[in-house]
C-alpha cells in the first residue's frame, strides 16, 4: 500500500515540478516585454559546432527539422497553440511529442513528454538553415 501512495506522490510532485518550470518561463517571457519575433529560424543547443549540439530549423510552412551535424535525426510538424508562445512538435506520423515554449525573441524551450527531460535552444539565425545535413533522406 505504501508503494503504490509513494508512487502517486512523486508523480503528482513531477507533474507540479514541470508546471512550475512552465509557468516561470512563460512568467519571465512575459515580463520582459520583448517584442516577438516568429518562430521561425534555427536554433542550437550550445555554443559553437560540436558532435554534440543538437538543430532545431523551423520553416515557414509549419514544417520542422532536427539535427546534428551530417546526422539528420527527425523531421515533421509543428503548429501554435495558443498565442504563438507555445508550439506541438508532430514528428512524421507520430501524435504530439514535445512542448515548445517560446520566448517571443531568441530562446526556446523544448520539455520531451516521453523522456521527461528540458532542454534549451538559443537561435543562430531567423531563416532556415540545415548545415552539414542532407535534409531531402526523409
């Protein structure tokens, strides 16, 4: 009985982990009064080119593409939700997988559903830009 109650708890207490990130990002977009840019562009994970960085290129047409360098890793659909701060990636076939929260500037926050884990892009240039990937494979 215990380990069924100490189940629910840590999932109600990662569930109110995850909403409290959201709501201070969405809060400190908010305040900074930046004014918005669209989504659209590139976006990496780290500073400069490395094996590790991971690409995220949103293009006009609501379509979107992930990457490393010469490694394309998926490519499907994104759509706003809301006031264009918060955005559902759809890779090709697949129902809502991740949750973008967008600052309305430079930064996006992506929060994997599946593998329960944030991470941050910064953007590196409003079109765009696949580099050292062949994006017509998928």
């Amino acid at each position: 009985m215990r380990e069924k109650r100490s189940g629910k708890i840590s999932i109600i207490i990662t569930v109110l982990v995850i909403s409290l990130a959201a709501n201070i990002i969405l809060s400190i977009c908010l305040a900074n009064g930046k004014s918005e840019k669209p989504i659209r562009g590139t976006y990496c994970t780290g500073n400069g080119p490395t094996d590790t960085n991971q690409y995220i290129v949103f293009e006009q047409n609501g379509v979107y593409g992930r990457y490393r360098q010469f490694e394309s890793l998926e490519k499907g659909s994104y759509e706003p939700e809301g006031r264009d701060m918060i955005y559902l990636l759809s890779p090709s076939g697949d129902m809502h997988s991740e949750c973008i929260v967008y600052d309305g500037a430079d930064t996006i926050y992506i929060y994997n559903l599946s593998e329960k884990q944030l991470e941050v892009y910064e953007r590196i240039s409003e079109e765009a830009v696949y580099v050292n990937v062949d994006t017509t494979e998928e």
